[in-house]
C-alpha cells in the first residue's frame, strides 16, 4: 500500500499550508490541483485582517468625489471591493456625505441604474465604522463609533475583521498611514485633470512609502483600477 504524501506550499514571511495526500482516497487529485488549493487557502489567510485603503484619484491627485467618473463600471467596481472585506471604515465627513445620500437611494427614494442601487443597498447592510472626536451618533444601519486611541482601535478592527477593512476616506487614510496601519491601495485613476485640491496625502508623510504593483486594470471609461501593496 502506497505511503501517505505530505503537500507543503509556503511563501516566505507567510504561514505553511500543507495537505496529506492519501492514496486510497485521493487518486483523482493531482499535485498541481492540491497546489492551486493550498495557494487560495494562503491568499485568503494572507488577506486576513489587512486594511485597504480604496478611493477616486484624479490623475493629478484631486480626491473630490465630484471629479470622478459615476458609472455603472465604476460603482460595480467598488461594490465587489466593498463585498469582498468584512466592514467600511470612515472619517466622519466622510461618514456624513455618504449618509446624506445613499440611504435614500437604498429605500429607493432616489432613482438610480441597477448598479447603483446595488452598491447602496449593500453599503446600508454593510458594517460601517466611523472615526470622530466631535461626533458620538451614527444613526445609520450598522454604524459604529471609533472613539478611543486610533492606533489602538483601527487595530484591533483589523484583527477583528478576518476578510479586512476597506478605507474610504482621504484624510484619515494620512493619519492611519502614519502610523503605519494601510497594508494595501486601491485606487481608482480617472482620466481627469481637475487643477484643484484636496489631493491625496496634501497633510505629508513622515517617509515614502514604497509600494508593490499587484495589478492594472482599465476600465471602459479610460479609469484605470490600480492595486498596490505595502513594501514591509
């Protein structure tokens, strides 16, 4: 009888996966499919806890949301970044303008395409944490108040949040950036010279960040979906 054979798959700085190939029960897997698993089981875990730091850049690094492209495409970008981490995490301004709108848009009060509406209907069940030193209420549906220490709070959100944390807002992304919390980017570059401000990072870093491309993707409208990690 054939003897069992272990499978181990490891990157360095990331934990081992390993699977026992038995032969009496795995004839019809081979080695590269028990890889291709092990690999997605390593992705996932790798994924865990990561706090991502996702919003729209002009290509001169405007961040105001009115310079941006609002499409379908766009809006069904974010929704599949929105579902794939476990909650949002906010400023408080941020936190406003999104309340002032999206809800009405999730009752369907306000007519939106079917892609817009999905993003809303799905932010309004989505955990949503908010940072705030003046404000304490956050009346809208799975809202949640980050009061205390914010390298110890945003943290501990992370640890807590296996699938990750999406960031959506500009100057908190400054703050948390100096403190080293952002692990990965993904901004969307719009095809657009706004000539004003805010622009991304304007309160100034301690250092550089240097980053890894992970991957390029553009879009219909000329919006190109840029992902890059955290050089550690």
């Amino acid at each position: 009888m054939a003897a069992a054979q272990k499978i181990v798959l490891q990157i360095r700085g990331a934990p081992e996966f390993s699977h026992t190939v038995d032969p009496q029960r795995d004839l019809s897997i081979n080695r590269e499919q028990i890889a291709l698993c092990l690999f997605e089981r390593m992705a996932q875990a790798h994924r865990m806890g990561l706090l991502t730091f996702s919003l729209n850049v002009t290509l001169d690094g405007c961040i105001d949301h009115q310079e941006g492209i609002a499409d379908d495409e766009t809006h069904a970008l974010f929704t599949r970044l929105m579902d794939e981490r476990g909650a949002m995490l906010w400023g408080r301004i941020t936190y406003e303008m999104m309340e002032s709108y999206w809800p009405a848009v999730a009752r369907g009060d306000v007519d939106a395409p079917p892609a817009i509406r999905e993003w809303a209907v799905k932010l309004e069940a989505k955990t949503k944490y908010v940072v705030s030193s003046t404000r304490k209420d956050f009346p809208w549906t799975n809202s949640h108040h980050i009061a205390d220490d914010l390298r110890t709070s945003v943290q501990s959100l992370k640890d807590a949040t296996p699938a990750g944390v999406l960031l959506g807002s500009g100057k908190l992304a400054t703050e948390l950036d100096r403190l080293d919390l952002i692990d990965e980017y993904q901004l969307l570059v719009h095809p657009r010279i706004a000539g004003h401000g805010p622009t991304l990072y304007q309160g100034g870093l301690p250092s550089t960040r240097r980053l890894e491309l992970v991957s390029a993707k553009p879009l219909r409208n000329g919006a190109v979906a840029m992902h890059y990690r955290r050089e550690r």
